[in-house]
C-alpha cells in the first residue's frame, strides 16, 4: 500500500491552486474561482449531452442532430436551451409555489459545489479540503431533498410517486457509495481529494479496489436515476417522475443537473479509482478531461444497452448485494492495510 509520508514533497507542491499563487487579493481570487466553477458547469454538461445525442444515435444506427451549428448539429443543446427559455413557465394552480420554483435548484447546486473541491491537476483547483470526500459524499445527499421537494410541491400524485421512488432509491444507493468511497480513503491514508490523486502515483486504486471501483459506478448510475436505475422516472409509468408539472427553464435545470452529475460523480470516481490527473506524456488537466469522458461514454453506453430494472430489483440489489459487498471490501482492505 502507498504510504503518504513518501509523498510529502509531491502533496506539499500540490496544496495551493495556481490561481492562489498567481493573485493575493481576496476577491480576485473568490471572483477568479467562482467564474473557472460556473464556466466549467455550464460548458462540461453540454458536452457530454451532445455526447449522449450522437453515441445514442450511432448505437441505435441513426444520425442524431444534424443541423443545428451545421457540422454534424454541435449547437443542438445550445438551440434546446434557447427553446427552454422561450417556453411558458408554468405553475400548477394547486402547487406550492416556492417550493415548486426552489426544487430545481436544490437539485443543481449541490452538483456544481462538488466540481468545487474536483483537482484538474497537481495545482488546478479550487479548493483543497482536508475532508473533501466527506463534502462530496455530505453534498450529493442534498439532491434528494430537491426531488422530494417537486414530487410533492408540484401536487400530482404521479410527481410524488416518482419522487417518492427517487428517495428511497438514493438513500438505498448513498450507503454503498460512501462505503466503496471508505475503503479508498482508508488506503489513500487522507480525506483530500488532492492527497488520494498523489496517493496513487505509483498505481491507480482500481487494482487493488476492483470490486469497490464497481460499486461506486452502480451506486452512482443509481443516484442519478441513469437507466437501468431511471424507476423514478419512468416515462411509460409515471409520465416523468416528480418532474412532471415543470416546464420551460425550469424543467431545463433538472435535464442541466442531470448531465452535470453525470461529470460531476464521474470525475469523483477518476479520483478515487483511476489516478485523477496522472498519466504519461500528456498534460494533467488532458489525463482528468479523458478520464471523466471515458466514465460519462460508459454511462451513456449502458442506457442504450439494459432494460430498466423492477423496483424490488433495484433495491435487493442495494441492500442484499452491494452493501455486504462493499463492507466486505472495507475489511479486507483494512486487514491489508495493518498486515502490510
């Protein structure tokens, strides 16, 4: 196992952010920060929507959006954010109306604070928490309150079917994922996002971690009701989940946190498993960009690849299966770690 007293020049070089060493104003670093998160949140999901367009399409032999931006319809997301902001915004007369309109909300914010404490490279970051996987696995959490939130604000008891499944799924799935995450953390010898990409200098987690680096992407497909996991909203049952009553911009935040979770908890396990930034020859910020590609085209491969899975499916599968796997794999690597 790697032991984190032989890396301390490496982690010491890698505790400030470049936009720390480059300005010492309080502000222009707080802007500076703010604006690299908002940027990279709003431009990344559109990449990997574009991404689910054409892959869908050539998995499913057709051409996907072709005219939109001309070459091959690379503006497609951007004419569908366009037709979001037009469309009426409307509320259900029965609804509660603010909280109906903060749901959306909810259930985006927490994605881009997770893109927060992401290391690009030894140095590109915004921030460096000492406990940061606590934050990330602390912030995710939140998303279920936003779901909760529309399924029932929207009153439709299909919407609070949906979301109502999306609940018990998540807090079915959250248990699995912060355990695989443990066992990461429990080898890494660090809470810090940073300290576990230097902890694997040497060799990417996902030898020693298999069976977690599986877990953490079937917990993860789940959180974000990606198919096979997508029971919260299924379209041929319960319209579209507790998503049903919103429409316009709106309704365009939640297809936005959908996509920005998919980056989101896919840059986390290149963290955790694959070596985040690490990588011969080319340039760091180039190994994480191909990384979270790479896990984002998997999650999009799988929707066009299994059917939707049953509910009581879904969560034997969390309960009898992944949660005995994943604290098995806890002691087996603590068992390591001492003999070691």
């Amino acid at each position: 196992m790697t032991d984190l007293s032989d890396l301390s020049i490496p982690l010491a070089q890698a505790g400030v952010s470049i936009i720390d060493q480059a300005f010492s104003n309080f502000w222009a670093v707080f802007a500076i920060k703010v604006g690299a998160v908002v940027l990279f949140f709003l431009v990344a999901p559109l990449g990997i929507g574009y991404m689910e367009h054409k892959v869908l399409a050539h998995m499913q032999h057709r051409l996907g959006p072709m005219y939109a931006g001309a070459f091959h319809g690379w503006a497609q997301l951007i004419a569908d954010g366009v037709k979001f902001i037009q469309k009426e915004d409307i509320v259900p007369r029965a609804a509660d109306r603010w909280v109906f309109s903060m749901a959306p909300a909810v259930v985006m914010v927490p994605y881009i604070l997770l893109f927060v404490i992401i290391p690009f490279s030894p140095e590109i970051f915004v921030l460096d928490l000492d406990v940061g996987i606590f934050f990330a696995m602390a912030i995710t959490a939140i998303t279920v309150i936003g779901v909760l939130m529309a399924g029932w604000a929207s009153a439709n008891k299909f919407s609070l079917i949906g979301a109502l499944r999306a609940a018990a799924q998540l807090i079915a799935y959250e248990l699995p994922l912060i355990l695989a995450a443990v066992a990461v953390v429990m080898q890494a010898g660090t809470l810090s996002l940073v300290g576990i990409a230097e902890a694997q200098r040497q060799y990417w987690f996902v030898l020693t971690q298999p069976i977690g680096f599986g877990i953490f992407l079937i917990a993860s497909l789940a959180e974000l009701t990606r198919p096979p996991f997508d029971m919260p909203i299924a379209d041929s049952e319960i319209i579209f989940g507790a998503y049903t009553e919103y429409t316009g911009l709106k309704f365009a935040f939640f297809l936005l946190a959908e996509y920005g979770g998919i980056v989101a908890l896919s840059a986390l396990a290149a963290v955790l498993y694959l070596g985040a930034y690490q990588g011969p020859i080319l340039p760091a910020p180039i190994w994480m960009a191909a990384k979270i590609g790479g896990l984002s085209f998997f999650v999009i491969w799988l929707r066009a690849t299994y059917p939707r899975l049953r509910e009581d499916q879904l969560q034997r599968m969390a309960w009898v299966a992944l949660i005995p796997l994943s604290l098995l794999n806890i002691l087996v690597t603590g068992v390591i770690k001492v003999a070691v």
